[in-house]
C-alpha cells in the first residue's frame, strides 16, 4: 500500500486504462524517513515545461486514437499521468501510484485483472529500472520513450520492457565511427552516475578496442550534483590534451554542470553529446554558445505531430482552473501566477495570455523528438490493444487457442501483441525486436548559432543501425560548424561566430615610440654638443688633466649609446633583433671600458706622487688603449658565441592577449643575453669601486667622485630594469629596456661630463691648474 498521497497530474477515465510518468518537475525534497510515524508528501521543485509538453503529447495522442473511427472504435482510452521528479525513488512512488490508483481503497491485488494495463514511461534509464521492477510482478508492460541504457535489454531482469528509443549499443558504435571518421584519437569520456552512464562507456571502450581512438580520462557527474567534484572534472578537462570530450549525461546533472564549466570560461572543447542531451531546450539559450557551439551528437529520430502545437495552446489556467500544473506551467513561462492565492510571491496575471513561440521549452513543436517517442508509444498500445480486439475465438494465441476476454484483458496478454506489433505512423514504420528494442535510427545533430543568437540544432547527417556494417554513417561534412579553433593570428569575434585578424602590436612610432625617439636624439646632440665643446677648449687645464683622449672615446660611446635605443623601436626583424641587444651591449661596454681606464688613471695619478712610485709608467696612453681593447673585446666574444649559437629572432607573442599578436624579439638564448648583462654588472661594479677608493684624494675638482655617483645610478637603473623587464610583455619590455638605455646614458653624461661644461662656459676663471690642483693662493 502507498503510504502516502501522490496525486495524479491529469486522470480521464476509460474502458481501459494506461499509465505514463513524466518528469514534470526535476528537483525534489525527500521526507524523513524514519519510519516512526507517516511521512509527508513529496514535495517536487523546479517546473520542466519541456516534460509538460511530452505529457500533453500523451493526452493528445489518447484524445486522437479515442476520436478514430478505425482505431479502438467502439472503445475509449484512459489515463493516469504523475510526475517522477527526474529521480529514481520518487519515480518508484509514482509507479507506485499507478498501480495503486487515486486514493488508498482502490489497490489492485496480484490476482485480480489490473486496472492498468500498460505504462509510458519513464525517461532516465535509472527511473527506467526501478519502475519496471515493480510492474514485473503484475505482468504489466512499460514502453519508454527517453531510456536508452543497453542494459534494459536483458529480457531476464526486464522483461515486460520496451522502448522506441534505441538500445544504446547502436548510440556508442555510432560515437565510435564518428571519432575514427574524423580522427580524433585522444579523447575524455564523462558519464553520469547511473546505469546509463556505465553502461554506455563500458560500450563505447569495446567498441573502440582495435582502433586508433584512445581515452584520455574518464570521470563521473555525481547523481546528487556536488559542486566540489564537478570543479575537479572540469580541472582534468582543462589540464588534459584531450580536446575532444564524449559526454553520457542526463540533462539534469549536466545543467548544473555546464553552468560550473562556463563560469571558468574554458574553450576549445569540442562536445560529442549523447541523446540525452543534444536536443535539450534548456542549452537554447545565447549565453551556451560561445562555450557548446559545434556540439555534435546522435540524437532521437524527428517526427512530425500535425496537432500539437494547436492542443498545447488550448492548455491555459482557464481551461484548468484547478490544476497545479498549469498553474506552475504559467510560472515559468511568464513568470507571474494565475492564481488569486496570496501564497504566491510572483506578481498576478489573467491566465489568458497567449503562448508564444519564444517560449520554446514548451512550444517547440516544429521538430518534436521525445514527444514524437511519447506519440509513438500511445499509438503503438492502441495498435496491440486493437489487434488483441480483433481476435477471433478458436484462432488465438492463448492456451487452446483462446482469445482475451475484452472486459477482463491482462496486462501480460496485451503485451503478446505488443511483441507482435507492426503499425506505420508519419511515414515511418514502428516494430519491436524480441528484446523489445525499436529500430536504430538517429538523426546527426551539431549546434549552430541561430539568427536570433540563441542556439539552434541543424540536423548533419543519420545513422541507420538497419543497413550493413560501415554503410550506416552519412554526415553532410559541409553543414557542420565546429567549435573550432581561430588560425594563431586570428580570434574570435565577441559572438565568437568567425575569426578577425587579432590587432599586430610592436614598439612602433606611436606617442611612446615618438617619445623615445626624440629623447634618443636629444641625448645624441647633447653629447655631440658637449665632444664640440671639449674639442673646442681641449687645450684648457680642466681637460688635459682628465685625460682629454679618454673623455673623447666616453663621448664617443655615449652618443652610440643613445642612438643604439633607437634599433628598439619598430616592427621586429631578423637583423634588428640580433642588432638591438648586441650593440647595446657593446657600446656600453665600450664606455665602461673607457670609465674603467680613467678610473685606474686618476687613482694612478695621485698615488704616483710619492718618491719612487712610477705607476704611471704603466698606465701611460698605449696601455690605457690596451685596456678599454681588451675589456671590450670580451663583451664582442660573448656576443660573437650568442649570435653564432643561438641569435635573437623575431617571434609572435599571442599568450599574453588573445585578442593581439605583441611581435617581440626572442632572445635566442637566455644564458647568452644574462651574460651579457652580467658582464656589463661586473665592469660597472668594478669602476664604483675603484672610484670609491679614490673618492678622498686631494684637488678641487676629484673625478673620481663623479665616477662615483654615475655608477650608483647606473647601477640603480639596471637594478630596477630586471624585474620591470622580466614583467613587462612584448613592446612594454621593448620600452623598458629602451628606457633604461637612455636613463642610464644620461646618468652618465651629466654625472661625468656636466661639471666640467659648467667650469669651462660658466666659471672659466677656474679652469686653472692650481685651482684644479687645490693650490690656490688666497
């Protein structure tokens, strides 16, 4: 007995009697079963008005068959419709229901002829099974429009099932072909947590043994949708190499699911979908498709219901003033209540607006798939029931020939004819094999964006499980949109509906190429200026004493310096890439060099003082050169090695921003170019050093100092140039090494050479030796 009420959506009395469960709601809130006192009702949540409208099939296809002067005449169909929830143990209270009728009084025994005499039902496999346990026991048969798990097929467990969906084993040799077709060898398979899910995987692996296909990663939805472990499926999808994902899932499970894989904007997957949910509605909408266009999949044959679309408008709060049902159907469809019930937290509406084909979850009638299954099954019991009619006496299939008896027919009696059916419906022709299956068919679906945005499910190809092996496969290659990646210098427009040409970005001779530019020049003339001014007085004390042929080679470097922060700039070659870092290197080892040789001359020169010291002698002009040569001549052999070995090139940096290409200059080897950097580390330190020791020697005007102070901003540029460089992406790190030419070539011009400008053209009256020397006379 049924321990507590579980009310019929829709009931019409007849001279017999069939069930259908529908998952009318797909959520549910379960009570507490203790078994300590009697449980509340079930309460169902989340109105599916795709599940509403396949119960409406049912009805119509009952009305039709009762107003049919061929089929049953002088008979009439019932029904008793309930809601399942989309979950096994409430698809088991509503099976329950069934049998046991409205109320608790009107149980049906083992014994006793059934009121009920066939069920449509159910949708997801797991429901599948556990209805038809329960009806084994009365002989009833249950003809299922959505359950496709192959394992329903055992006629041993299950045998008063029958489908008119196929068996699954044709869906997976499907999949199986369709991977080998287009040689997508590396692939994901993720199933859920039911007997459909195991069943098709554990057939999709044995179709696939002896072929190039291999799986990557298998993992499972959970049937009670946990957020944490869908997080981690979609880890593994992101992380694997596997592009080509194969899904086994109810809608149920797979809403949330997908929701969950949006939200880590993750593309790039191309979906093979299973029947379950190729079609499903609730992926209609526009915000799917930059993340499921190109989806392909099998999905149900297309049907054609010349009535529906005209029954289901004629379903509206006035006509059923009374039922939940429609009352939640107006709900979620406009999202107001036609009921005056202050219950209701939704704003009220007349119950008599008009169904619109916007509101496709309930409306779509143009390609009905599982209605057009629902519509099937109903017909196929009206053409068993009729042919059980038809029997004559003496000539039946029973025990000595005998007929049923038209007023006291047995489920297990109909379900002979069922067996032995064969009726043509909407052209097409509908049998059951001996283990209840119907024929193979599927039709090849691939998700299309539509005109309106949303998505759209184009029909590509079939699959004809009837013809011989290998022939059963036709795609329409040339109506398939992939969801494809763009070419590398390409990406997505914002609908992600074609491929533009991603923006080609460069240090270019914009407002900071401009700005680089001019400061390169300025910096140029600035140091030709001050070579023209110490040229023109290098007569004067102020020159000659600080070594005027080292001040010369100083300039020299410094204006290759500044000019060399001009190969930076513009589109990279092959000749600018291996030109920019190798000329800067050299110049401005050139220069240390040169601060290098004056810095060991000016400590030299004042050490020398003391009697017997000749130091000098070795640090006469000829080894001075000698220096500044063979110092830089070790920076042209680190840079000789790295262009021979592996030189700087030109490459296209489309990481950083999908919707760019950044052209930069790789460096070739990254030991070479941190060589480099570091030789130049070692001169500069070097020369603070040893401008460091002499900071304290006597005269006015100590060069030694101002070496000083242009090292420790040398290096504070260059210190602050490694990790804004290693930070900064394509044209940026162009500009920061730019930069830090120029800052650090202007450190040193002034720091060097703008005291002894300032004497010369400002202060000429100090350009004397013993000024210079610290032996003025007073």
């Amino acid at each position: 007995m049924l321990q507590n009420s579980f009310q019929p959506g829709f009931v019409v009395k007849g001279d017999y009697v069939i069930g259908g469960i529908f998952p009318l709601h797909y959520n549910q809130e379960m009570p507490d079963l203790n078994c300590t006192y009697r449980p509340t009702p079930v309460k169902c949540n989340g109105f599916d008005p795709r599940a509403f409208r396949w119960a409406q099939t049912m009805r119509l296809a009952v009305e039709e068959i009762n107003q049919s002067t061929e089929l049953l005449s002088n008979y009439t169909l019932g029904y008793k419709i309930f809601d399942s929830c989309a979950y096994p143990l409430t698809g088991q209270r509503a099976a329950l229901s069934v049998l046991n009728g409205q109320s608790e009084d009107d149980a049906v025994t083992c014994r006793s002829a059934s009121p009920l005499l066939a069920v449509i039902g159910e949708s997801g496999s797991a429901q599948s099974i556990v209805v038809s346990r329960i009806l084994q026991p009365f002989r009833i048969p249950m003809i299922s429009y959505f359950s496709s798990c192959a394992c329903l097929s055992d006629r041993r467990k299950y045998p008063t099932f029958f489908r008119v969906i196929p068996n699954d084993d044709y869906q997976v040799k499907a999949i199986a072909q369709l991977l080998v077709r287009f040689s997508w060898t590396w692939v994901g398979l993720v199933r859920g947590d039911h007997e459909y899910g195991r069943f098709a995987v554990q057939g999709l692996l044995r179709e696939l043994q002896g072929t190039k296909v291999c799986v990557a990663y298998q993992e499972m939805i959970p049937l009670l949708y946990n957020h944490q472990r869908a997080m981690e499926i979609i880890q593994v999808m992101r992380n694997s190499l596997a592009k080509v994902v194969v899904v086994f899932s109810a809608e149920g499970e797979m809403t949330p699911f997908l929701r969950d894989y949006m939200m880590q904007n993750i593309t790039g997957i191309q979906w093979v979908a299973s029947e379950a949910w190729v079609t499903a509605s609730v992926f209609t909408g526009s915000e799917y498709y930059p993340y499921l266009g190109g989806t392909i999949g099998f999905g149900i044959r297309r049907g054609y219901i010349s009535r529906l679309s005209d029954y289901l408008q004629t379903v509206n709060p006035q006509m059923y003033p009374s039922s939940p049902l429609v009352k939640e159907l107006w709900e979620a469809l406009y999202g107001c209540s036609p009921s005056l019930s202050s219950a209701s937290k939704l704003p009220p509406c007349s119950g008599q607006e008009s169904l619109l084909e916007q509101h496709s979850a309930y409306m779509n009638t143009s390609s009905p798939r599982v209605a057009y299954n629902v519509y099937k099954a109903v017909y196929a019991i009206a053409h068993s029931l009729h042919n059980l009619l038809l029997c004559q006496p003496g000539s039946g299939p029973f025990q000595n020939n005998s007929c049923a008896q038209s007023n006291n027919i047995e489920p297990w009696q109909l379900q002979y004819y069922l067996q032995e059916v064969i009726f043509n419906i909407a052209g097409e022709e509908v049998n059951f094999d001996m283990k209840g299956d119907s024929v193979p068919y599927y039709d090849i679906i691939n998700w299309q964006r539509g005109t309106g945005g949303n998505t759209e499910f184009v029909n590509v190809g079939l699959f004809d499980g009837t013809k011989p092996a290998g022939e059963e496969l036709v795609i329409q290659e040339d109506r398939i949109i992939w969801c494809t990646f763009c070419p590398e210098d390409f990406w997505s427009n914002k609908d992600r509906t074609a491929c533009i040409p991603k923006k080609v970005e460069f240090l270019a001779y914009d407002s900071l190429g401009i700005a680089l530019t001019v400061t390169s020049v300025v910096g140029a003339c600035l140091t030709l200026t001050v070579f023209a001014v110490f040229f023109y007085h290098r007569n004067t004390p102020i020159i000659r004493m600080n070594n005027s042929e080292l001040s010369f080679f100083i300039l020299f470097a410094l204006s290759l310096c500044f000019l060399c922060s001009l190969v930076f700039i513009g589109e990279p070659t092959s000749w600018s890439c291996m030109l920019r870092h190798t000329a800067f290197s050299i110049t401005f080892s050139l220069c240390l060099s040169c601060i290098l040789g004056k810095t060991l001359v000016v400590l030299a020169a004042f050490t020398a003082a003391r009697p017997g010291d000749n130091m000098m002698r070795w640090l006469g002009p000829k080894q001075q050169r000698f220096i500044i040569f063979s110092c830089t001549l070790v920076q042209v052999v680190i840079c000789a090695a790295w262009l021979i070995d592996a030189p700087p090139f030109p490459s296209q940096n489309t990481q950083y921003e999908r919707s760019k290409i950044i052209l930069e200059c790789s460096v070739g080897s990254s030991l070479a170019f941190w060589c480099v950097l570091g030789y130049i580390g070692l001169q500069a330190c070097l020369c603070f050093v040893l401008a460091f020791l002499a900071r304290k020697l006597p005269g006015n005007f100590n060069e030694a100092k101002f070496i000083t102070f242009s090292m420790l901003i040398f290096c504070a540029v260059w210190l602050a140039f490694i990790p804004a460089y290693v930070s900064s992406p394509g044209n940026y790190a162009d500009a920061v090494e730019s930069f830090a030419i120029l800052a650090s070539s202007f450190g040193l011009l002034f720091c060097l050479f703008a005291p002894k400008c300032y004497i010369i053209l400002l202060k000429p009256e100090k350009n004397t030796k013993q000024h210079l020397m610290g032996k003025e006379k007073k």
